[in-house]
C-alpha cells in the first residue's frame, strides 16, 4: 500500500481517486480535540439518563463501579484501536478510511453508511429536540420558582409544545449549519465557549452539592409548596414502591446489575471518537489523536464518577431509583410542572441566585445543543471520503476554496437534521432506536480491524509506532478486549428484556429502521461499484491506497 497524499488544491483529475487532494486545512489544535470529544461524550446529557434510568431500572448495581469499567473499557479500546489508527491515517472519515483499508472495502463502507445515515437523520435532530423538550422548559421551571415569575414557567410549558421544537429546534439546526459553512476557525472559537458554559455548570453542581447537598430534601419539599403540586421527598419512595419499583435490597454489591449499567455509562464514555473522523483537519495527528481521545475518556469518566459520588452521598440510590421510576411518564406521577425531573433540576433546587441558576442552565443547554454541530461535522467528512474514493456523487465532496468547508455536504446535512427533529417530535416510537446497537457494531468492527492492522498492513502500523506488549502488537490486544467487551455489551442489549424496554432495541421499529440503513447500505455499494465500472473506473483500487489529504 502506498501514501497518496498530494499537495496543492482540491482539482479533480485523473487516478484511482475523484481529486488529488479534499482542499481542507489542518487547523484543529489538541484543545479543539479534545473538547470536541468530550463534548461529543456529553457528562450533562449522560448524567442525566444516568441517574434517572440506571438505579430505576437495575437497582442492586453500582453506578460508581460500572462508570469506572467503562471509562477503563473504552479508553484501552480507544488509546490503541482509534488513536493508532489516527496517528497512521489521519484523514477524513476516520473509522470509514480504517476499516475499509486494514479490513475490507465492503464492511468499511457498510459502518461508515450506518454510522452517517444516523448522524444526518437522527442525532443532529436530536440534541436540538432533547435541549427543547426536557434542557431549557427544567431550567426555566427552577427559575420561575425562585423569582415567583409564572411566565417563565408557562413559557418553558410553550416551548416544548411540538409545533414550538419544531420552530425552534429549525433555528438552532440552521444556525449551526451556517457555522461550520464559514469556516472553521469560526466553529472552534465558539466551541471553547460553549464547553467553558458546560462544563461550568458541572462544576457549579458540584460545588452546590459538596456545600449544601444535604439540603436537597428541604429544598425539594420547598419546590413543592411553590409550585402547589408534586411529591414530597420523603413521599416518593413510596409512591414509587407503590407503581411497582423494588428497591435496591440489603444483599450488597451486584455485579450483574452492575454490568446491565454499562449502556448508561457508555453514552459518557463511548463517543471520543469524534476527532477521528477529521483526522484530515488535526494538527500533529500522530500525538495529539493518542491525547484527545484518551484523555476525552478520562476526563469525562472521572467527572462522571466524581458526579455519582456526590450525588449518592446526599441522596441514595433508592430515592433516584424511585425519582426514574416515573420519568418519561406521560402522567407525570410525580406531580411535577416540569418531567422528567434529572440531576441538573434537584441540584438547581440549593440555590436561589438566579445568576447561578442561570449558568447552570445555560451549561445544561450547551450540552444539549452541540452534539448538533459535531455530528455535522463528522457525517459531512463521512461524505468527503466517499466522494474521494468515488462512492457518492462528487458534489457532496466539495470543498470551498474560500471558507475550506464542504458546503454543499453541510447544507445537506442540516436538511436531513430538520427530518429528525421532525420524526423525534411526531414519531413516538423514534427515541434511541437503534442509535447505540449502530454505535456498539462500529466500535466492534474497528476493534476487529485493530487487531488485522499489524498483519494486512505492517509498514502502515509501524509508521504508527509498531508497539507491542510482550510481542503482540498492542493494537491487536486491544481489538480484541474490544471485540470481547463490546460485543457482550451488544448480547446484553439484545437479549435483557429491562434493556430492551428502555432502549427499544427489538422493537418493530428499530429492527426495520436497522435492517433498512444495512439493506441500503448495501444496495448503495453494489449500485455505486457498478456505476464506476461502467465509466471504466474500478473503484476497488482507491481501497489499495491511502486516500489524499
């Protein structure tokens, strides 16, 4: 296999790829990186499901214990499967350009469609859905509670109406789209201030929590009294027993229902993934990969941990438990204004300066809303590799000379995310669906690529490093603990019927919506080989070279 990376501009002409070079500069710095995956990770939405789903759904497991196995899992898959791979092929596309390459074309391309057609048409929709529906109406409660300002109250009630999401839900996805069109050094700058908000309000969290957290229950009683409705804190356990939650018993640590946690955990963990897929826009890429990624992981993992710490320390795990024992409850059981009630509002409840509130808000919404930008940007770089190797039409390849952003792919994309915003709010069944099966099976088929990149391409993986652990390539090792980790992960999902309830993995509609982006897949690949033949290009040998930066 030889290195065909070009310099000059994004020309089309003549070989086996579709231009000589994707016309993108590298300007993303070991911090965009990094942030870019921890937000991708996302501590504020992760801990919300985390503690309101978790102990209600598995209440003899430790969220502690099974927040450090993830973090562990994924940050040994990642230091040697994904960062190795990015360090010797730093190029857009990431884990399509890894796979296709060190594995087979065919099952390259089939993870990289799967994982586009969910980017585009589910996750950029759903973190502006996810902000409307549940971020801002929580916050705008909190505060309307400690002001005595109703209409505050009754516009986070208005905002979450459908027709509202949607209005707004359309706002936020073009704003974002118009972002990353006019360059990216313009997204980054943006990206550092919306993370200083986020992780702000972590940190305010925890700081409430450390100082004043044994006040939550009076503080949750008082709430009530404001608001004329809801549970009291000492009422919810009971009502919560009473609907048929069983709380943790006295027999101690459960490693079983420690491990079915792990899907909760790995919406924190799972996703640093992110700076693989620019690879061709990261400086340094053979170090800074290794950093962002792995140290993605265990700043998110320890935050979470040190989150579930403070948080059982103050409230236990049988309250939470009976706290998610009503969430997503169309009939609001709890009595709340706002529901479903996640960490982010009971922690909001210890302080009644509504600057603090509003930062925490502000930071909550800031988790809700970029996962939006960055899937654009890693589904229009799956789109930039297909059009280099010559699978999709050239147009979605371009870039522009002026702003060194492939416009037409983003444009694309934010049409696609207005289709998701859609089909979250008039499609109940939509939710997850498969989203996370679709992630697990990528991280899977990487994992098995990591362990064949040493052997399929030897002087590509030594110019990575070559390191191995007592004479196994490390990279191997590490695929395999992935294949192993990941896949009973995956036999958990499909086979433990609480999982199931919550996720909706074997429900009809997830296997057609799953079974349909693989069918499509695959017609695409067949319809798209055949194509190029016809023009007398074979595609097979743009998957024999590196593609061009």
């Amino acid at each position: 296999m030889q290195d065909t990376m070009a310099v000059g501009g994004g020309d089309r002409g003549p070989g086996v790829f579709l231009r000589r070079s994707t016309g993108l500069v590298r300007e993303v710095s070991l911090v965009d990186a990094t942030l870019m995956n921890s937000i991708g990770m996302n501590v504020g939405i992760g801990a919300f499901f985390l503690f309101l789903q978790a102990p209600a759904a598995f209440p003899n497991g430790s969220m502690l214990v099974a927040v450090i196995l993830g973090t562990v899992i994924m940050a040994f898959t990642l230091l040697w499967v994904y960062s190795e791979f990015s360090a010797a092929m730093p190029r857009s596309g990431g884990d399509y350009v890894f796979v296709s390459r060190a594995l087979h074309p065919f099952l390259g391309w089939l993870l990289a469609w799967s994982q586009g057609i969910w980017l585009i048409f589910f996750w950029i929709g759903f973190n502006a859905w996810f902000a409307l529906t549940f971020a801002i109406p929580g916050s705008l409660q909190v505060i309307a509670s400690v002001t005595g300002n109703s209409g505050l109250a009754d516009l986070g009630t208005t905002i979450t109406q459908p027709v509202w999401v949607f209005v707004l839900g359309s706002l936020i996805n073009i704003a974002f789209g118009a972002l990353l069109i006019f360059g990216g050094q313009g997204y980054w700058r943006y990206q550092k201030v919306a993370f200083a908000f986020a992780a702000g309000s972590v940190v305010i969290a925890m700081i409430l929590l450390v100082l004043d957290g044994s006040s939550i229950p009076q503080a949750w009683d008082a709430f009530v009294a404001k608001a004329g409705s809801g549970l009291k804190f000492a009422d919810v356990i009971p009502a919560a027993q009473a609907a048929g939650y069983t709380p943790p018993s006295g027999g101690g640590f459960d490693l079983t229902s420690t491990i079915l946690m792990l899907p909760w955990v790995f919406f924190v963990v799972g996703y640093a993934q992110g700076s693989a897929q620019i690879g061709g826009e990261v400086k340094r890429a053979s170090t800074n990969q290794y950093i962002a990624m792995v140290g993605g992981v265990l700043i998110n993992g320890a935050v979470l941990a040190l989150l579930v710490i403070l948080v059982t320390n103050v409230v236990s795990q049988s309250w939470l438990g009976a706290v998610g024992t009503f969430a997503f409850n169309p009939d609001n059981p709890l009595g709340f204004p706002v529901n479903p009630v996640g960490f982010n509002f009971i922690v909001s409840l210890l302080t009644n300066n509504v600057i603090i509130l509003a930062i925490i808000g502000i930071g909550f919404v800031m988790w809700a809303v970029n996962g939006t930008p960055l899937s654009e940007l890693q589904a229009t770089r799956y789109m930039l590799a297909w059009s280099i190797d010559r699978m999709i039409p050239p147009q979605l390849g371009d870039v522009s000379e002026k702003y060194h952003t492939p416009v037409k792919a983003i444009v694309f994309a934010t049409i696609t995310g207005e289709i998701a915003i859609a089909a979250l709010i008039w499609i109940p069944q939509a939710s997850l669906l498969g989203a996370l099966i679709a992630q697990l099976v990528a991280f899977i088929v990487v994992s098995i690529a990591g362990i064949a990149f040493p052997y399929r391409l030897p002087a590509l993986w030594q110019s990575a490093g070559g390191r191995r652990l007592f004479g196994v390539p490390t990279v191997t090792l590490a695929g395999i603990g992935g294949v192993v980790c990941l896949g009973y992960l995956m036999y958990l999902f499909v086979t433990n019927t609480v999982l199931n309830a919550t996720f909706a993995v074997t429900r009809d509609i997830s296997l057609w919506v799953m079974g349909s982006v693989i069918g499509l897949g695959v017609i695409w690949y067949i319809g798209a080989y055949l194509y190029n033949r016809s023009r007398g290009v074979d595609v097979t040998l743009a998957y024999a070279e590196i593609p061009p930066e």
